[in-house]
C-alpha cells in the first residue's frame, strides 16, 4: 500500500510539474554570431537569451515557459530569409536586427500573419501601422534619428539657422541600412539650406582612405558616421589620420557601442553618437548578473559583454518582447501560448511608461513607449552619447526629438505609395 502511494504521490508530482510549463512560447532568433558584425550580434542576443531565461526562472509569462532556438544568419539578407522559413513554423514574433533581413521578409511575415520588430532599425515608414500591420520599429527609427541629428547639429552651430551654407557628409554603409536615412536628410537640406554630400562605404568597410580623401577635398562642417561593425572603427582611426576632428562626428547609434570604439583606441575617444537606450547600471541588469552570471546560468561567456551598449538594446528587445505577450495573455487568456495575431495586438497596445519599467528594473533606459495602429513607433526619442575612453555616458539628460512633423509627413507619403503599390487599403486590424 506504501509502495502504491508512493508511486501515486510521484505521478502526481510529474503530472504537477508537466502541467507548469504544459504551454511553451516559441521564440526564433535570426541571430548572427560570426562575421564582420558578429561581437554586435552575440552581445545583442545573448542579452534577449538572459531575459527569457530570467523570466523562466521565475515561472515564465503567467506559467507559458519562453523556449527559443537561434539560427546563424550572418547578417546575410539571404541567409536571414533561409533561417526565417526554417523556424517561422512555431513563432508569434520574429526580431532579426537587420534592416536587409527585415527587407528580405517584409512581405513574408504580412502573408504569414507573424509580427516583426525592428528596435531602431528597418523600414522606417512601418511605423505607420494602418499599412504595415505586422511590422513594429519600436522606439525609435532611422528618420526620427535622422531628424534629431540635424537638431543636434544645428544646436552645435549655433542655431538652427545658422545651418544654411554648411555642409554635412552622410557617410554611409552602401546597403539598404545605410540609405534609409536619406529622405529626411534630404529634406532637412531643403528646409536649412544646408549641402548633403553623400558618400558611400562598401561593407564590411575595412579601408577608408578613398572616402576619407573626398571627405577631405570636401572640406565638411559635420560628418554624419552611419556605419556598423568594424567600418565604424576603421572610419573612426581613418579619421584620426587624416585629422577630421570628433566634434564635428557624429554616429549613428549602431556605431555607437564598444565593440565600436574599444578596437579604434585613442580615435575613438570623445566620440559622439545618437542612441536609444541609456548606458549605465540599473536593477534588471543587477538582477541578471545576481541570479544568472554568479550562478553560472548567463548565456555569454565574455562576461565584460554583459551590460554593454548592443548587451542593453538587446534586453530592451527581450522586455518589450514579453510585455506583448504578457498584453496578449491578458486579452486573450492567461496562462496560454499566444499566436501572430494576438502577438500583434499585444505590441499594437504596448504602454511601457516610467511606472511600468520602474516596475521591472529598466526605468529610463528607453523612452515610455506607448504604442497604436497609427503608430508601432511608440516614442521617437533618441538621447546624445558620448564615449570617453572607457565607457559611454549619457550626453542629454532628457529625452530628445527632431522634427516629428516633417518625418510624420514622409512617412505618410512613403507609406501611401507603398499601399498603392501592393494594392493595400489603409485601415486598422481588430
């Protein structure tokens, strides 16, 4: 009789412990952890890794256990499409971090009904969720950043107005990423009277003196630095060679992490460059090294990667990630996996404010986001950082904008034509 309890009381046990994690939330990771963009890729989703095993460990999004499974892209648009078709079969929401991945399935994921962020990357007129309803540039995107590049450099100059006559470079990595700034760019010329010199960079970018000799004979007030990988470091020293002052450089925020700076040394010292996240120390990362690293259960084994500038974008990704589909649940049922659809509906209802991330230890490291079918942007804001030598700090202390109309208005025009184009009607989805 003991025996048979005893086998009873174990069934029951399993049966318990089966039934707590009796959902699991599919997560596929596009990731890319080898290549010229590689240090990028592995600190950004190692980062997405350890939020989803910290919420595990602390019984999932309402007992739905996150599982994940990565595969290597390489920063490849082809090979991103290839590893999207391989795993999209289970997933709710797909985050490639690639603006010619997220090209590549852009269409794809709209037929597949599967929601796909761009953090501060991508197709910037997707924010227009009325014509884009499966694609969310959350944060923050590139005309937005753009935007604020120029009210930042207008306020180095002295006054918006005293930017008529000068001169800007756009360098440029020479892909879809590199060119998406350019409308509002060259409408912020038209508006300032300001010249855009465009000059492009062939990835992966190891030599620059070609570019930096036109930059020179141009002789530019400002270079505007929209790299990635090691082109922005070889931009960075090219730069120092040919004796192009820092402080009149400024970044995209892609090239503004240390994997950016800490291989070009000494030329890398004082840079500036946009971001969407601030750098520093904060209780969730606390959290993460408390509960994960010291206990040997992180996902990265280069433990001065573990709080970095891509390390905390790539957590930003992972929070903003479950806080959909914890929004999801709570529409559509607790405790349950969520599909495409409702992921969906759960970023097109985000409001992560100052209360919300307070909450879940990230306060201020993001603008409060609040999302809508009119907009899968949420904020727009950006902040100036600044690399020291050794690490990055915050520039602005508040949150910044640039001319929001002016990119409201592009971005309804680009969004139209596209509607017209593949035949969409503009509405929003239920």
């Amino acid at each position: 009789m003991k025996l048979i309890k005893s086998l009873l009381l174990s069934a029951a046990l399993l049966s318990a412990s089966s039934f707590a994690w009796a959902q699991e939330q599919y997560v596929p990771l596009l990731s890319y952890r080898v290549g010229p963009y590689g240090s990028n890729g592995t600190s950004f989703y190692g980062a997405m890794i350890d939020y989803m095993t910290l919420v595990n460990s602390s019984g999932g999004i309402n007992g739905v256990k996150l599982v994940w499974e990565e595969c290597e892209t390489e920063y490849n648009p082809s090979r991103g499409v290839e590893c999207y078709e391989r795993l999209k079969g289970k997933a709710a929401v797909v985050e490639p971090l690639s603006t010619g991945i997220a090209y590549g399935i852009l269409d794809r994921v709209s037929k597949d009904k599967i929601p796909m962020t761009t953090l501060g990357y991508g197709r910037s007129d997707a924010a227009n969720g009325k014509v884009f309803p499966w694609v969310f540039p959350l944060i923050t995107n590139y005309w937005n950043q753009a935007a604020s590049m120029v009210v930042y450099l207008g306020e180095k100059a002295g006054g918006m107005d005293k930017l008529k006559g000068k001169k800007i470079v756009h360098l440029y990595h020479d892909s879809a990423y590199g060119k998406e700034p350019l409308p509002v760019l060259e409408a912020e010329a038209a508006k300032w009277g300001f010249e855009l010199v465009k000059i492009p960079i062939t990835p992966p970018g190891n030599e620059q003196q070609s570019q930096w000799l036109q930059i020179r004979q141009a002789n530019p007030d400002y270079v505007i630095m929209w790299t990635f990988g090691v082109m922005s470091a070889v931009g960075l020293k090219t730069a120092q060679r040919n004796g192009f002052p820092r402080e009149k450089m400024i970044g995209v925020w892609w090239a503004g992490s240390e994997e950016d700076t800490e291989p070009a040394g000494d030329a890398a010292k004082g840079f500036q460059t946009m971001s969407f996240t601030t750098p520093g120390d904060f209780p969730l990362l606390e959290e993460i090294q408390t509960k994960l690293y010291k206990n040997g259960k992180g996902s990265l084994k280069e433990l001065d990667r573990v709080g970095n500038i891509m390390y905390v974008r790539g957590l930003v990704a992972s929070v903003l990630m479950v806080e959909a589909m914890r929004n999801a649940q709570a529409k559509y049922g607790k405790g349950k996996a969520i599909n495409g659809e409702q992921m969906r509906w759960g970023l097109e209802n985000l409001n992560v404010d100052r209360a919300r991330q307070k909450e879940l230890g990230i306060e201020d490291v993001f603008p409060p986001i609040k999302t809508s079918c009119n907009d899968h942007e949420g904020s727009g804001s950006v902040k100036v950082v600044q690399w020291d030598g050794k690490k990055w700090f915050a520039v602005s202390k508040n949150w910044i904008s640039g001319d929001k109309a002016l990119v409201r208005k592009l971005l309804e025009d680009s969004s139209a034509a596209y509607a017209k184009e593949k035949g969409i009607t503009p509405a929003c989805m239920k």
